[in-house]
C-alpha cells in the first residue's frame, strides 16, 4: 500500500471517526432523526450523508489547497482575523468548560 493511500485511509478514518463518533450517527439519534419517519427518515439520512460529504471535501479542499496544517489558520482563513481569534478563544472555553 503506497503512501499516498494510507494517508487517504487515515484522513477517511478520522473524518469517519469525528461524524459517527461524537454521537450524530449512534444508534439512539439514528433511530429519533431518521428510523421513526420511515421512508422520509431514509430519504433525509442519504441527504445528511451527502451533506456531510460535501462539507468534508470541501474543508479538505481548502486545507489542502492553502496548506492549512492547524485549526487556527483554517478558521482565520475562513472567519478573517478577528472573527477567527474570537472562534478560537470561544472553542477553548468550550472545551474548558465541558472538560
């Protein structure tokens, strides 16, 4: 396996890993967003699928492109300075106060 797939695997992983992980697709919120509407359920989880996707891509399209290699200069590139130092501080005490 070349280089160049195994990074592809790691960064599908860890995409994987962060969407079903922090609970959107766990079975308790599949089963209260989707299962209960039967085939509109469905219909709205291929949506979500495609969303997530598209949004995926085209983060690891910016990233790639503008060779981003931390979270701070990915959310100034996208928010502008001062928005992007304020998201920063905001995420911090986020996870201070969640920690």
């Amino acid at each position: 396996m070349t280089s160049e797939v195994k990074n592809i695997l790691k960064t599908a992983s860890v995409y994987t890993g962060t969407v079903l992980g922090a609970g959107f697709a766990s079975g308790k919120e599949l089963i209260n967003f989707f299962v209960r509407y039967g085939i509109s359920g469905i219909f709205g989880m291929i949506i979500s699928g495609i969303f997530f996707s598209l949004i995926g891509f085209g983060v690891l399209k910016i990233v790639h492109k503008k060779r981003i290699t931390n979270y701070h200069d990915f959310s100034v590139y996208i928010l502008g300075n001062k928005l992007g130092n304020l998201s920063e501080w905001l995420v911090c005490a986020f996870l201070l106060v969640l920690f």
